[in-house]
C-alpha cells in the first residue's frame, strides 16, 4: 500500500501550501522555502484537533513528505523565539538541497 493513499489533499490555509488530511483526522501542511544560503527547505506541520500527533505518525510524515532517504530535525526554538498558532501541532523541517546537519553518531552508525 502506498503511504501517501493514506492520505487525502485537501484546500491548503495558504497559497504555495498543500495539505493533507489523514483518515484518524491528522492534518499535515506542507511548504517549501529557498532561504538566504540557497537551500531549499521543506517545512511540515502536522496536527490533531484535540490531541498531539505520535511519534508513529511523525515517522509516517517525514517518510512520506520528507523520504526515507532525507534528514528531518524538529526545532525546539528558544523562548523568546517560540510561536505557538495552535496547541496540537507538531513540526518538522527537511533540508532538500543538501544534508546540512554534522554527523551526530560520531561514527557509531547510530543515535
């Protein structure tokens, strides 16, 4: 079964969006944007209406708005940089142009 069949596009909130709505009711918003060093980075932001998103449903939206093969972080802003438009969202960001995070195994092979 294709991971993205479990998924429906709906209207997305803004122009340059698209959205997804999955059948247990999570919402996923998915943008691109080119910042100032040139690369390109995807940004999806998942929700429920009463509830935060799983971590399985996070691995399913990274597999499938991201790829297996990209790098997704979830950013933990600091305080004063924190905006929080809705309680149950959950974010990530993938950088589609380049791999730009250090090798956090340190060799190992594993985190």
């Amino acid at each position: 079964m294709d991971k993205l069949s479990q998924f429906k596009e709906v209207e997305a909130p803004f122009l340059g969006q698209k959205a997804f709505i999955r059948f247990n009711g999570l919402l996923v918003i998915v943008s691109e944007t080119v910042f100032d060093d040139g690369n390109t980075w995807k940004h999806v932001s998942m929700s429920h209406p009463n509830k935060l998103p799983s971590y399985k449903e996070m691995c399913l939206c990274k597999s499938v708005f991201c790829g297996d093969d990209k790098t997704a972080i979830q950013v933990f802003p600091s305080k004063k940089e924190h905006v929080n438009f809705h309680p149950n969202c959950l974010h990530l960001f993938c950088n589609q142009t380049e791999d730009s995070l250090p090798d956090f195994t340190m060799g190992s092979g594993m985190i």
